[in-house]
C-alpha cells in the first residue's frame, strides 16, 4: 500500500475529532496507512529476529515439542492477548496506548504503573533487537564475507556496532520519518518473502529425511550440556520453552503507538495488532518447524547456541545462502528501527502528559518533521547504554518479554473490571460477548509468559521485576508523585485542553512553514 495515499478529508477530519475528544492536539504527522501500520508491529515482531536469536530457549527446553506443540500454544495466548488490546486500542486510539488505556479504566496509578513497564520493556526490546543483530547476524554471518574472523571481534567492537546502528535508528526516527515508514513497509513485505525463501531452501538442501514426530516428541534437555535451563521437571520445562514464543511475538504494541500517524486509527490500528501477530504466529511456526526437521542431531543443534543456525544454512549453495544472510541482516536491522519508533511515541505521549523526568523536552515535536526528536534521541542513549552490560542478551530478552507482557495484562484487566461500568463506549472493533472471556484468558495467558520469563536462569528478571516494583510504588506514594501527576486529561481537563488545541496546532504548522 503505497503511504503517501491520503484518505479523503472527512476521514482525517473525524481522527482529527476523535483525538481532540480525548484531549491531545494533533501535533504527530498522521502519514501511515493500514499497511504501514500492519508493518511496523510486523517489523517489530521480526520472527526473523526472535525466532532465531531465541530458538535455543524453546529447543534446549523439551527438545522439538516446545517447537511443534509450545509455538501453537503461546501463540494462541498471544493471539488472545492481542485481541483484547485491539479492542481498547479501537476506543483509545492514542500513541500513549497502554499507558492512555490503563489510566482510564484502571486509574492514574495504574496507568501510570502500566506506562514504566511499558517503557522500560520497549527500551529493554530495542537492545535486545540490537544486540541480537550484532550476535549471530553481523559477527557470525556478515563479517566473514569481509575476512573478519567472528572471534577476533570483542567488546569494544560490539559497542561500536550497537552505538551506530542504534544512532541511525534514531536519526531515521527523528529526522527522516517518511522514509523510515517506507523502510518499514518494505521489511513487511521481506519478512513473508525471505521466511519462504529460507524455509524452501532449508528443506530443499535438507542432508536427510525429514522426521515430522520430533515435533511432538518431548525431550527433558533442561540440566544438560548446552541447555539454556537448569534441570527442572517435563512440565515447567515445557513451560520454559515458552519464553521462544514470548520473546518473539511482542512489540505488536508499536501499532497502538503509532496510532497518532495513522489514518482511520480507530479501525487500523486493531487491524495492524491482530494481522501483525496471526501472521507472524503463522509464519513463525513454519519457519521454527523447518529448524527442527532440517538438524542432522537435535541433541547436537542444541549445544551449539546460535551457531545452530549457521550450520544448517550451510547445504545452501553459497549465492542463495549469502543472499538470505544479507537479506536477513536488513531485516534485523529494520526490526531495531520499529522498536525505536515504538518507544519513542510512548516516551512522548507518557511525557505529554507529564509523567517522566525533563517531560518539557521529552514531549517536543519536530515542527517539520512531525516527530518526537527528543524523546527518540533519549530512546537510542539508554538503548545503547543497557547493552554495556556483559551478558546483555539474555536478560534483555527475557526482560523485555515480562516487562512487555505484564504491561500487556494491565490495561486489559482494568478493561475486565470497569467494562460495563466506567467504560462503556467501545470503537468498531468489538469483541461482543468474547470481550470478558478473552479478557480472563489474555491476563493468565499474558502473566504466565512473565513468569516463564523469570525464571532461572533469568533470576535476575524476576528480582529487577520486584525492585522495579517497590521503586515504582515509593516514588509514586513517597515523593508526592501520585498528587503532582494527573494523568490523561479526563472530564473538564479535557475541555480546558481543547481551547488550547488549536494554538499548538497552528504553532506547529507556522513553524514548518
């Protein structure tokens, strides 16, 4: 879909409206269509990302069942999870997302609870990404086709490597935003094109017969050489092996946050969630099947980390193996730069309303541009900062996943109990009598994946968790916080901050001129 496309003007006028009704000005460039939507939750989904940084952590757990069986499984939760968000998401279509949602049918604590966890996840996935672009994509796939032995690359490579590619995220973000839609818009098409070509050579080149039961067939390699786990019993092993899922399908947020630059944002953006994780759940699930069928030895695959995927791409004639290499470091890299966009709108619209340190900065918009420079450019800084950290990776993922996840299920369970009585008008997309059952289903499904995610070894996940927790809530109680910070304009706010709406919109627009 070509994102230069305007819808007529009565459609603008009504996203315009509804915005206005809710309290914001319209100071966000509304550029992005339904495709370009789709694509930038798509984008940060990446399975081309998660599904192989990650997949040692689904494998070295039951071995292929948490592939055949635990894909379809935490896929559905994520589905579900998925569907309740795009309901609120449809009523509230604001770039706060989250944040807006949890605030206005749970209260400005939980709102503003729900917003840290929510930030604090994107910054966590955009390191993630990143880091995970440099290992395995740049140092084990890229860098040789330049005669750079993987092992002569050390820490202060890998810094240089994150601190540029993260920088130039943020300079796309901040200074380029057309071409960063148009940049997102082509990895959406890449995804589905490179994950077919990669899967049909995989089995193509495959060195024996496929043997469709190691799909289902449950192995306990938590304990073992090379596992990602400590010995636990089949069953939490199973569960752990879940964390591939959890890691890889999230970020589909980013469609919510981008709900300000999007056309007839009421009905796109819960199109944008529900599509960017069915299809990524679908075509995940082909592309981490194809892994396990390909491998000559599964107990062997799993010892060898992320190196697995460099050996199984190796029966693939070079050209077509290098292509997909290339391809796929592309990829990764747009994956990192959705990440940026989605942090950087929830920064702003959290700061817009006053609820981060140095919000007068944070909240700014590029007059011509149309973007949040500032809150981009901080984004990148502690992005970049998280990953100085030695055994980075693995905390930021799981991290990333519990954060996300348990900001997921706080604006949906406060959807839960005030549907009905506090909220009562919903938007086009409605989930009629499924709303309270997927609601229930969504929470459980979404606080299971946290508490996978925290589990040891990612201790460290669970204790940054509950210190983030008790932190939250001294700020919030003892430093006044709860009676300085009002939250989304409600009520009267929100007519006090329409008479001012047309000013800073025509601010905007004089500067650009």
């Amino acid at each position: 879909m070509n994102t230069t496309t305007h819808p007529p003007l009565g459609a603008l006028d009504a996203d315009v409206k509804l915005l206005h009704e809710m309290g914001y000005a319209q100071e966000l460039s509304r550029r992005m269509g339904r495709f370009s939507n789709f694509a930038v939750s798509f984008s940060l989904i990446c399975i081309l990302s998660g599904g192989i940084t990650s997949f040692q952590m689904g494998l070295s757990a039951t071995g292929g069942a948490s592939i055949g069986l635990g894909w379809p499984l935490g896929g559905l939760f994520a589905m579900i999870v998925a569907a309740s968000m795009a309901q609120i998401a449809s009523a509230y279509p604001t770039a706060g997302g989250l944040y807006h949602w949890g605030s206005i049918l749970g209260g400005k604590t939980w709102g503003w609870l729900t917003a840290w966890f929510n930030l604090l996840g994107l910054v966590f996935v955009v390191a993630a990404i990143n880091f995970g672009t440099y290992d395995p994509f740049f140092k084990t796939l890229i860098a040789p086709m330049f005669g750079v032995a993987p092992e002569s690359l050390g820490w202060v490579h890998q810094t240089i490597f994150l601190s540029v590619i993260t920088g130039l995220q943020a300079l796309l973000n901040h200074r380029f935003s057309w071409l960063t839609s148009r940049i997102t818009d082509l990895s959406g098409y890449l995804i589905f094109v490179v994950t077919l070509v990669l899967v049909g050579a995989l089995i193509a080149y495959a060195p024996g017969k496929l043997d469709f039961s190691r799909l289902y067939t449950f192995t306990n390699f938590t304990g073992t050489d090379g596992s990602a786990w400590p010995q636990q019993s089949l069953v939490m092993a199973f569960l752990s092996g879940l964390l591939l899922t959890a890691y890889t399908i999230t970020g589909f947020d980013a469609s919510a946050h981008t709900a300000e630059e999007t056309h007839d944002a009421a009905r796109n953006v819960p199109k944008g969630i529900i599509s960017s994780v069915l299809w990524s759940c679908l075509f995940g699930y082909i592309m981490v099947c194809s892994f396990v069928l390909v491998m000559p030895d599964l107990n062997a695959g799993m010892k060898m980390g992320t190196g697995f995927f460099e050996a199984i791409l190796a029966p693939i004639p070079t050209p077509l193996r290098v292509t997909i290499e290339v391809l796929m470091f592309f990829i990764n890299l747009v994956c990192g730069l959705a990440a940026v966009t989605s942090c950087s709108r929830m920064m702003y619209a959290f700061a817009r309303d006053g609820g981060l340190p140095g919000s007068h900065w944070l909240k700014r918009v590029h007059a011509v541009q149309r973007t949040p420079g500032t809150a981009t450019w901080v984004t990148a800084i502690l992005a970049i900062s998280i990953t100085l950290y030695g055994d980075a990776f693995t905390v930021l993922s799981a991290g990333s996943a519990v954060f996300l996840f348990i900001s997921y299920a706080m604006p949906i369970a406060a959807g839960l109990l005030s549907e009905g009585k506090g909220w009562t008008k919903k938007g086009p997309f409605n989930l009629g009598a499924w709303s309270k059952p997927f609601a229930v289903f969504g929470v459980i499904g979404a606080l299971v994946l946290a508490y996978v995610g925290m589990q040891p070894p990612n201790e460290k996940v669970a204790y940054v968790t509950v210190a983030l927790l008790a932190v939250l809530l001294v700020v919030w109680f003892g430093f006044g916080v709860n009676k300085r910070f009002a939250g989304p304009p409600i009520g009267k706010r929100i007519t006090e901050r329409q008479s001012h709406m047309g000013e800073i919109e025509a601010e905007l627009a004089a500067q650009k001129a």
